[in-house]
C-alpha cells in the first residue's frame, strides 16, 4: 500500500478519492461512484471530504519533503 498523498495528477476536486484509492489499490473511478452513493446516505460525507482534504498532504509537498532528506 502506498503513502496516503494526494496526486497532482488524476484529481477531479481534492484529489482525497484518488488517494484512496491508490492506497486500496482499486480506480479512481470505483471510489468516486462509492462516494457519491455513499452522499445518499445520512452523514457527514462531504465534512469527512473536507477534512481529508486538508489532512492529507499534496503529493508535490511529499515529495519535496522526501527530497530534503
């Protein structure tokens, strides 16, 4: 499984969906169709989106980071 990092590359809004899915080793496309249907349901889906989005590190960042080192 891979760091959790949003790509620059592949990213529709935040990129949150296809870090996840780079880490479960499923598409992109599978977990956007898992959130929006998952928005059907009562919750805090686009909170939780929110939060990831500012939690998880851009992939640019992570690799300027590891470069430093």
């Amino acid at each position: 499984m891979s760091r959790l990092a949003r790509p620059t590359n592949g990213r529709m809004i935040g990129g949150v969906c296809a870090a996840l899915a780079r880490r479960f080793g499923t598409s992109a496309t599978t977990m956007r169709v898992i959130f929006v249907l998952s928005c059907l349901l009562p919750g805090p889906q686009f909170l939780l989106y929110i939060a990831l989005w500012i939690l998880f590190p851009s992939e640019d960042k992570v690799n300027k980071t590891q470069a430093a080192w």
